[in-house]
C-alpha cells in the first residue's frame, strides 16, 4: 500500500499547470492553482485577518550529499 502525501500531489497539480500553460488553456491553469490553493487551505476565508494574505513559513535543509554523516 503506498501513500500520497500533500508533496506528491502538489507535484502532480504543478504538472498539470505546466501541461496545461504549454497547451494554452488557461482555464486549466487556474484549476490547477486553485486546487493548490485548496490543498493548502488558502482558500478558505478568515473573518479575524480580513482576508489579508498570512505569512508562510518555508524551511529548507540543506546537505552536502558529498560528505557522508558522520555519528560522533
């Protein structure tokens, strides 16, 4: 059994989006971004901020896949 995470499917909607850019179908395109949007619940409103976008937090991790771990 495998899982679909919310990555896998932000991955598959990208795809889409690019498919569909390159196919000039615009209305696919904003399908796709709304379905993003949704996915993330960025589509839903919030009476207490007024709609004003939120901040979001992105957390990159970077290794040097060159340089096997080292357990001291």
């Amino acid at each position: 059994m495998s899982k679909i995470t919310i990555d896998d499917l932000m991955t598959e909607l990208d795809d889409a989006r690019l498919t569909a850019k390159a196919n000039g179908q615009a209305s696919a395109m904003v399908a796709a971004t709304m379905s993003k949007a949704k996915l993330l619940g960025l589509d839903k409103a919030d009476s207490e901020h007024n709609n004003e976008p939120q901040p979001v937090s992105v957390i990159v991790n970077v290794k040097d896949a060159r340089k096997p771990d080292r357990v001291c």
